[in-house]
C-alpha cells in the first residue's frame, strides 16, 4: 500500500526552506518562549550568525555537530545554524549520564559540541573534542544577514538521532535533509500553515520534536516552546491557553494522564497527535466527544522512517469501532507492506512484519554497516534502487486497508513513548559490580501500566540486600537514561532456567510491593496531608499500602505517573504542586514538608471578563478551526446543523417567528458574522434583526407525496452552504402539512453554535 505522492520539494533543503519563510513574513513570529519572541528574520539573522561562526571551527557538508543543550531559544538558533554551515546535528540531552553522552560523540564521529552554559562538562576531555560554549559562540557571532553560500543538497545528513541498541550499545540513525522535509511539506497526515501554533514538548533527542521544530518553521507557523524538564499536566494546559496553541503531540502515556486528569485543556486544540505506543479507545473517545474539540491523530512511525509513517486521523465527533485503534494508512511519499518471514506479501487480515519504503527513510545506522544490511534491505516489489525498513513489527491490514499494529516480533518495547531493547539494560545490569547474573524484561502487572523490572544474583551467593540494590541503582541511573533505568530490582538466589539452560523469563517473579505491609522500616502516616498524598501513590502506583519513608520512584514511579500525583494532589488541595517538589522530595513524609512549606495559595483563576466591543472581535480557538477549513473548502456544507422539528398542534407562524426574533436578539453569537481583513477574521455582531421564516404549504398532497418533500427541502437545505462573511448564519422554513401538522426546517453554522447549545 501506498501514500499519495504530493509535490512536495524534493530537492529543498530544510535551511532553503526556511529561508522562503523568512523573506516572505520577516516580522512574523516565529518562536516563543515564556515572554520571548523571535520574528523569522530574527531567528534567521541568528542563525546565519552562528552558521558562520560555525564555518570557521570547519563544520561543512556531511560534519556531525554535537548539541548539548536544554530545550531553549538558543537550541533552535542552533540546529538551524548547524545546518546552515552545512553539517549535520547530534542531540545529547542533558539529562544523560556522562557516560552515555560521551559514547555518543565518540559514535557519532563528533568533532564540535556545542555545550550550553553548564552542560560542558559531561564532554569535556575527549579526544579530538572541541567543546564550544553555545551562549559564547551567539554572543560573538554578531549581526550577519547574508547565510552561508555552500550549497546544501537534499540527500545531505541532516542529523543523527540515537535510540536504544539489542546490542547493549545505542545506535545512531543517520537522516537526510530530504526526509524531513517529506514530513513537513504538503503533508496529508495533518494541517500545517502559518496559522498553526506548535508546542515543542517532546525532548530534542526523541524524533518526534522533528516535527513539532520544523512543522511549523517551514510551514510560516509558529513555535512555542515548554520549559525545558519534565512538564506537570497543569503546566501544559497554561501553555496551551496562554499561547494559543493549535496542535499538540503526546507520547500515548501523557495522552492518556492529560484525558484522565485535564480533558477540558485540550478543548481548545485544533490537532492532537498521539503515539508511541497503543492508544486507549475509551480515552480517545473521549476527546473526541470534546464539544469543538480537536481532530486526534494516532501517528505510527520508528525513527529510521523520520518520525511518522502512517496515521490514523479521526475527526471530532467519529464514533470508534469495536477494537484498536488502528494505525491508518501511510502518509504521503510513503510505501507500506506486510510480508512473511520469505518476504511475501500477506493477504488482508494475515498479521506478518511491517516493512517501509519511501522518501522518509534513513540512510542507515551510523558506523554499523552490517546492521545497516540487516535492516535496511533492497526492494523485491518493482521499486527501481529502492530499499525498505525491515521495523520488526506484526501488523495486518484491514479490510478497509487501514493497519493494524499487532505489537513487536523481537523483545524491543516502548514505555512511556520511548524506544528500549531490555538487552541494552540487562547488559549494563550485568556488568555491575556485585552481580554475577542478571536479567531484564518487561512486566505489566498493572493492566495498561507497562514497566521495566531487572532481576540479579549476587556474586558468591550472597546476600546483598538493601545496600547492593541502593549501589545497583545508582550504578544503573550513572549509566543509563532515566526512563531506561528499572522501576524496580529483585534480588534472587537463582535465574530461573528453561530445560536448554536459558533464562526462564515467564518464570521471573512479580516484585513484591516495597510498601505492602507493617514490615521492616514501616512508618504509617501521621497526619492528614501524609494519609492524602500515601492515598494517592497508593492509587497511582498500584500499591496497597505506602508508609511515610517509601520512596515514589523506589516503588515503581515515574515522570509520567508523577504528573497524575501533581493533579490530583492540585485538586484535592487547591494549590498548585510544582512537580519539581516531588522529585526534590520523593517520600511521603519530605513531600507533606515541602508542601506545608510551598503553602497553600489559592489558584490563581482570572476573573470572567465580558469581552469589550470596541475594535476587533478575535475568535475563539475553536471559531478558527472552522474558519480556517472553511477557507480551505469554500461553499463546503460539511459543519452545517440541520435540524427538522416536527411540531403537532396549533401553530402561528407569527408568534414563531416573533419568538424566533427575540433568541436572535439575546444571543450575540446567532447575529455573528465572520469577516476577514489581510488574512486575518474578526467577528461581526450584526443589530437584532427579525426572523422570517418562508413558509411552504404542502396541505394538497398525500401523506407520502408530503413525506418525500419534506424529506428532499431538508436535505437541499442541509447542503446548502452559509456565507461565513455575509451572515446571516442561521435560518429556517415551516413546512405546512396539515391544520395540525408542521416541520419546522432549521439550520445553523458549527461556527455560532454547538451541540451543547442544541441540548
């Protein structure tokens, strides 16, 4: 199965692209973070600044620049800048252990990092390293307005993004400019232009913040960025409001906390993509009853096919079948198959792998040829030079065509969104002093909570206790990145074994509850904000009793599970809880002190203000959406409200349409307009106008002559578009049908009216 094939520029590079945007709207904005903002010509000024500086330190065609930065302005100035000068960046997050970092820049064929302020020092002292200070290097790079002149071809490296190696050993996917822009332009898979706002959540080392960067810099559109650490839920409803954000991704862990815990902050949303992993029907359901809510996406996609390969979009208001939810089709310039372990192609409804082809493909894995060959295979379906992704996934197809994804055929996961081979940790657990074997592998004892457990024998025969498993822990966190590290380690006497002498993982077992029970160094809490928050880990991890000195992430916690604890503690005590104050104090007891100490603030809710009516009426995010699709579907009658009411009885049309008058005149928004000036809409209350309503007599035909009138005037009306510009955007007719017996034709806009009002 194959995506359309769109004209999107193939030769373009993601620097070219940018460019046009910036010469066409210099002074919009591009970026925003907190109360910064930089227009396209700012951020191309910059970047073209610290492109040069760059040029000088030799960075060229096909150079891997390290970038050792938190999410911030200056990270965007330098991935762009990166690129500018022609090479390629690698993301090293912060957050990393050293050790890991340095394998990285080792790996990738590193030569220049640029380090933000404090960062440096994980780098530092490599062999053939420059580090460079990125604030330094932006300060001195000044003002230049011309870019670089090297030409920047379309299959040059763009970057290197490294995900989780069965090796014990990550490794790095090689991605060229070409496949980025086949994400970002003319994409079929969502809307992106200059009036989309794009919140950048995702971490610049996870593939997804491809397309929450580039989607809406290539596209005109604007970018906000979160703070850089981990986000708590209220956090991101305040940005979505304060910024007027359109389109939002989540990993599907975060989708289904934010639905749970702050359904109402993605109302306002025009797009929400989710992915990562299974996406709940009940959550997605619920989203999509959302009144004006926005359209979900269930995106699919490794990040050796650039972030997305199929999608399935659902628009607000679709009812979910009985199932899963698929995993759609394949977007644009993208080529999907389902084949047996020979390579042939599987009928419809037969699972097999899913393999990929098309303009998104990585070039292969960095310094690992024979993993390049191994995965990475030449076409046998008619593809002149073409290759495809052999992912490692089952999928099938439908019946309608749409896939399936029926989970992995190795023993590669995700959890919470993020890519892990249980081989890569069991590795390290092995190498660490004090063990002699270990084993990891993923538990869901919780239904719907996956989670990594790791299991080891002491050396000797031992008994390591709390000490060894306190040492492993630390060992593991300076070697790993936090959401590869075990949420819990059970010591064994033994690995359980298969007859062929293999470690017997369904034999593994479940890992007792740290917090279960009055036993060795139990405190039950002592007051009544110790007994809310134990109540609510209890919940949120699953536990059944948690004392005053247990630990949130030694039982099992996470960042994702600990912004359902910073929610739900936010309205049972009506305050904010920062979720910093949980990972500064992670038991029970220093968790109840700091927030005695945070005080009880009131929250901090603005005033309902009516909106004044002098100057220009801006519209809501939902009004937007509808007026931006309208604009796109000009005379499109698909957000019209029909509604036929059979009226039996006495009726005077008089008094109907005097009734009639006097709703128009209560509710502004039925005497609304929606006129547009450069581009950009205004709403238009119109004076209280009288409501007419045609009447149509249909008394001299039979019941089922009547019937079938009635039944075409409603459908001709339903069809019917409305002038957005030129209003009125409601009207009606009374259909006559005997003494007793009218139909009262009614329609309006979605724009001005909802189902809510309806009811």
């Amino acid at each position: 199965w194959a995506g359309a094939t769109s004209n999107y520029p193939r030769e373009a590079s993601i620097p070219e692209l940018f460019r046009l945007e910036a010469r066409r709207r210099p002074g919009a904005v591009a970026l925003e973070a907190g109360e910064l903002r930089l227009t396209y010509g700012e951020l191309e000024s910059l970047a073209n600044a610290l492109a040069r500086c760059l040029e000088a330190e030799g960075v060229g065609a096909e150079s891997t620049v390290g970038l050792l930065t938190e999410r911030s302005p200056e990270m965007v100035v330098a991935l762009l800048a990166i690129l500018k000068a022609g090479g390629a960046y690698l993301p090293l997050d912060p957050s990393y252990p050293a050790e890991r970092l340095r394998f990285m820049v080792e790996d990738g064929g590193v030569s220049l990092v640029l380090a933000s302020e404090g960062s440096a020092s994980a780098v530092a002292g490599l062999a053939g390293v420059k580090v460079l200070p990125l604030e330094g290097c932006l300060e001195a790079g000044g003002e230049v307005s011309a870019p670089p002149e090297a030409p920047i071809s379309a299959e040059q490296l763009a970057y290197v993004m490294y995900t989780s190696g069965s090796t014990g050993l990550p490794k790095g996917t090689a991605i060229p400019h070409r496949a980025v822009v086949r994400l970002v332009k003319e994409a079929d898979f969502m809307h992106l232009g200059e009036e989309e706002v794009f919140l950048h959540l995702a971490p610049i080392s996870f593939d997804a913040s491809t397309l929450e960067v580039w989607g809406p810099l290539l596209n005109g559109g604007r970018l906000v960025l979160a703070p850089s650490g981990a986000q708590d839920l209220a956090g991101i409803g305040s940005l979505i409001r304060e910024h007027g954000v359109t389109s939002l991704w989540l990993t599907a862990g975060l989708f289904h906390v934010m639905v749970d815990e702050r359904l109402e902050d993605l109302a306002s949303l025009r797009q929400l993509l989710a992915g990562g992993d299974v996406l709940s029907p009940p959550r997605v359901a619920k989203v999509l009853a959302l009144p004006d809510g926005p359209a979900v996406i269930n995106g699919y996609g490794p990040t050796e096919n650039t972030t997305f390969t199929a999608c399935h979009i659902m628009a607000p208001g679709t009812e979910l079948p009985a199932g899963t939810v698929p995993i759609g089709r394949p977007i644009a310039d993208t080529r999907v198959y389902v084949v047996d372990a020979a390579f042939r192609l599987q009928p419809l409804g037969v699972p097999g792998e899913l393999v990929i082809g098309g303009d998104g493909l990585a070039r292969g894995y960095r310094g690992r040829a024979a993993l390049t060959a191994e995965r990475f295979v030449p076409s046998p379906f008619g593809e002149s030079g073409g290759r495809l992704y052999r992912t490692g996934d089952r999928a099938r197809f439908r019946a309608g065509g749409e896939l399936e994804f029926l989970g992995r055929l190795d023993a590669q996961v995700k959890i919470r969104g993020f890519r892990i081979e249980p081989g890569e940790v069991e590795s390290v657990l092995s190498s660490a002093p004090g063990v002699e074997r270990a084993a990891v592998t993923v538990r869901e004892d919780t239904p719907g909570e996956r989670r990594l457990v790791g299991y080891y024998v002491p050396e000797d025969g031992g008994d390591g206790g709390k000490e060894l498993e306190a040492s492993l822990r630390a060992y593991l966190e300076e070697s790993l990145p936090s959401y590869m590290v075990p949420a819990a380690l059970v010591e064994l006497a033994e690995l359980p074994l298969t007859p062929n002498g293999k470690v017997d993982r369904k034999a593994l077992p479940a890992p007792a509850d740290v917090g279960g029970g009055e036993g060795q160094g139990y405190l039950a809490p002592r007051n009544q904000t110790e007994e809310l928050i134990a109540g609510i880990w209890s919940e949120v991890l699953g536990v059944d009793q948690v004392g005053v000195k247990d630990d949130f992430f030694g039982l099992g916690g996470h960042s994702l599970l600990a912004t359902q604890v910073s929610s739900r503690l936010r309205n049972a005590l009506g305050t904010e809880v920062p979720l910093r104050l949980l990972f500064e104090n992670p038991t029970v007891a220093g968790l109840a002190a700091a927030l005695a100490e945070h005080g009880r603030e009131d929250l901090d809710i603005p005033p309902l203000v009516p909106a004044s009516r002098e100057g220009d009426l801006p519209l809501s995010f939902a009004q937007q959406r509808l007026w931006f699709i309208d604009q796109l579907e000009p005379g499109s009658p698909a957000y019209n409200m029909p509604l036929p009411l059979l009226v039996e009885g006495d009726l005077n049309p008089s008094t109907l349409e005097a009734a009639l008058t006097t709703v128009v005149a209560r509710h502004e928004s039925l005497r609304t307009r929606f006129e547009s000036e450069g581009g950009r809409p205004r709403q238009v209350v119109d004076a209280p106008w009288t409501f007419r309503l045609p009447l149509v007599d249909l008394q001299g035909l039979p019941k089922e002559g009547a019937e079938a009138v009635t039944r075409e005037l409603v459908r001709r009306d339903g069809m019917a578009p409305f002038d957005l510009a030129a209003g009125p955007l409601l009207r009606g007719a009374l259909l006559r049908r005997g003494a007793g017996e009218h139909v009262l034709v009614f329609n309006m806009h979605h724009i001005v009216s909802d189902g809510w009002s309806l009811g």
